[in-house]
C-alpha cells in the first residue's frame, strides 16, 4: 500500500510543480504534497537529523530536493529545518 501511495506523490509532483508558478490548482496539489513529506518525515524513527530524515523522505517520493526547496522558497526551507537546530537560552 506505502507503493501505491508512493508512486501517486511521485506521479502528483511530476504533473503539477512544473506549473506550480502559473496554475493555483497545482501549487495546492504541492503545497499538499509538501505537508505530507514533512509528515512522512516526522514520522521516521531514525535517530537522525531532520534534514537526513527529510532527504530519505523525498528520495522515496522521488522529489529532487531542488524542487522541493524552491517550491517552499528560501524561508519556509530554512524552517524545515529548525527543528534540529539546538535551542540557546533566553
């Protein structure tokens, strides 16, 4: 079944991020997308980094992790990765 599911996101992200710019239908396809790798990776019980967990994520989804990067923008990248950046006191 996590194939099937696979192989939809692939085929979904193939379709819809080359117009992602011009077609409000397919940046929702992708920003929805984009939720679900960031689920997918959250769930990963490697005791890694996030951007291990999220590198992982994206090759099973078959997303080039430029493409990803450019369709959140420079900003929402970095926040992906905020997660594993230790926390300095207040």
């Amino acid at each position: 079944m996590a194939e099937i599911e696979e192989m939809k996101i692939r085929v979904l992200w193939a379709e819809h991020y080359p117009s992602w710019k011009q077609s409000p239908e397919s940046r929702a396809v992708c920003l929805a997308i984009s939720g679900v790798v960031k689920e997918q990776a959250a769930q990963l019980t490697a005791h890694v980094d996030w951007s291990v967990k999220l590198s992982v994520t994206l090759t099973s989804y078959h997303i080039p992790k430029d493409q990803f990067a450019e369709f959140l923008g420079d900003g929402a990248w970095a926040q992906l990765f905020e997660a594993d950046r230790p926390r300095k006191g207040p």
